[in-house]
C-alpha cells in the first residue's frame, strides 16, 4: 500500500509518501510545498493546490491521510490554516484518492504511543520506523510522514465528509473505552 500523508500548513504544507508492504514501511518522498515570503495568501494556497497536484499525480498513493485542523487560540492562524487544509483536500479529491483525516494526537498516539508527544519525539520515532539514518526536515515534513505512518499502522480513520458510525459496534477512539472483544467491528468476544 502506498499512503500520502500530508501536513497542511498555510506557509509551508509537509507531504511524506510510503510505501508498506504491511510489516515494513519505505521512504519514497518527502518535502514541502513552500512559498516566498512576500508571496500573497491567494497564492500561497494556489502554490499548495499546485505542488501537491503534482506530487499526488507523480506518486499514485493508495490513500491520502491527512492531519486535521486543531483548536488553536490565535483565529486568523486557524483560518489561515483551514484554507491551507482546504485546497490539500482539493488537490487529493481531483485525483480521485481515498482521503482520510486524524487528530494531531491520533498521529501522535499511533507512531511514538503517547498523544501528547513533543516534536522531536515524533521525528525520531518517524527516523526509526523508516529505517533512516537522520530525521527527516523540516519538520513539517516529519509530520506529514507521521501522518502516512497514523495510516498504515491501523488507527481507524474517520473518512473525510462522513459523521462516525452509530452501527451496532461502537468504534474505540480512547484507550480507556478498550475492552478485548467489545466495541470493536469484527471481533467476537473471547469465551473464557
């Protein structure tokens, strides 16, 4: 499976690709879509849409993962970066691809175990995961590749534009609601 991950950002927007044969997982790009700084917010989001175009065309992901926006205390920055999101979304709908989205602490959660890792914690994690001799950079970087990892390492995604579930099998978004056999969709409670 080859997964996309994104990190939208509304100056500079991460993506990581990798390819997963289920157990191990190999680097096949990563980077940023960036722009001057002088650049005008319409066409950084034109520069975004049209960088991640490309790179979502070149590579053929089986699926685009991408980190949902969080709360933040600065309104113009979350804005900024809900467009940012936006015209990521865009660039993997056009092509077709399965988008899915996770929480900055889902990422975290599933590649370091812990959702309120720092940085660097995650970046070392991605390092060790893909078998590379440095961390990746910059960091948004590192962060779209966490993303791609979220994916492959089975957390449930929330596809992009449909409400959870509210079927018979109520799906475990938290550790504390995890009871073996219970509440997960396709497993039969163990007799004991």
């Amino acid at each position: 499976m080859k997964v996309f991950g994104i990190d939208p950002g509304s100056t500079r927007t991460g993506y990581g690709c990798i390819q997963s044969d289920g157990s191990r997982h190999r680097l096949l790009d990563c980077g940023v879509v960036a722009s001057s700084p002088g650049t005008s917010f319409p066409a950084r989001l034109l520069a975004i849409h049209a960088g991640l175009t490309e790179l979502i065309r070149g590579h053929r992901p089986d699926c685009v993962a991408v980190e949902n926006v969080f709360a933040a205390v600065n309104i113009r920055s979350a804005l900024r970066l809900g467009h940012a999101r936006g015209v990521a979304v865009l660039a993997a709908a056009e092509a077709a691809v399965p988008i899915v989205e996770y929480s900055p602490a889902e990422v975290k959660r599933a590649v370091v175990g812990f959702g309120r890792a720092e940085k660097q914690q995650v970046q070392q994690m991605v390092a060790l995961l893909l078998g590379l001799d440095r961390v990746p950079t910059p960091h948004d970087a590192a962060d779209a590749l966490a993303v791609a990892i979220c994916h492959l390492h089975g957390t449930p995604p929330v596809p992009l534009g449909e409400p959870e579930s509210a079927g018979d099998a109520p799906s475990v978004r938290r550790w504390r609601d995890y009871r073996p056999g219970a509440g997960v969709p396709g497993r039969a409670a163990r007799s004991r």
